[in-house]
C-alpha cells in the first residue's frame, strides 16, 4: 500500500473532481485552487518529479504534454492557460507524485 496521496487519488482511494481520465493519466481539480481553472494532470505510474523521470517514462510524459491542451480547452480555456511543474523542495514542490499544473480563466 502506497502512502502517496496522488497515487491515493489515481486509485480513487480518495475522491477528486475527476475531469479527465484515460489508462495512463488522470486529471482533477486542484483542492486549494490559486487560478478561476486550477487542474492537476498526473500519470497513474508513480515517480516522484521530473528530476525523477526516466527514459522510460518519455512516452508517457510525450502523451501528457500532448493532452493539456485539449483538457484545457474542455476547461474553457480556450483563449489561453499557464502550465507549471515544480520540482524539488526548491522549486516548492509539496505533493512528490510528477503533475503538471493547468490554471487559467475561462472565458
Ligand atoms: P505542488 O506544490 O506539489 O506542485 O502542488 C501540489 C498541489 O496539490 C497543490 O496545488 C495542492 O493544492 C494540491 N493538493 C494537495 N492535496 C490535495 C488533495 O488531497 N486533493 C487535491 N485535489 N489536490 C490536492
Ligand atoms: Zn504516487
């Protein structure tokens, strides 16, 4: 048993809004959110950052970068988005599960 809390949500273990959702990611509404649209997309395989990535996860992360933008549009963001990953305790990472931030204000 995993003690990581987005892990925790890809097993729907703890509830989220669920926006997106298909075998290799999921996407929900961030609990805390700092934009009007605050999303998280994670992959349902833990590793802990992007320093963490490896070249195995290139597919995966490939996959991920190409879905933002139609998750976002479905947000109703379609004039525009920000995308944030942090990394480390430096780059004021709270949550060590890799997820890309999606914020904006729908029109
Ligand atoms: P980080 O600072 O690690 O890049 O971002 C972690 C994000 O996860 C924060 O924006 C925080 O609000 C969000 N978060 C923390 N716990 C939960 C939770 O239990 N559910 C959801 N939906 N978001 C969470
Ligand atoms: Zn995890």
């Amino acid at each position: 048993m995993t003690d990581c809390l987005f892990c925790k949500i890809a097993a729907k273990q703890i509830p989220s809004g669920i926006v997106y959702e298909d075998d290799d990611m999921l996407c929900f509404k961030d609990i805390h959110p700092a934009a009007p649209v605050h999303l998280l997309l994670i992959p349902k395989t833990h590793f802990d950052s992007l320093a963490h990535a490896q070249p195995q996860h290139q597919e995966l992360l490939g996959k991920m970068m190409l879905r933002v933008p139609q998750i976002a549009q479905q947000a109703g963001l379609s004039h525009g988005f920000k995308t944030q990953i942090n990394t480390g305790k430096g780059g004021g990472q709270e949550v060590f599960h890799l997820h890309i931030h999606i914020l904006g204000n729908p029109q």
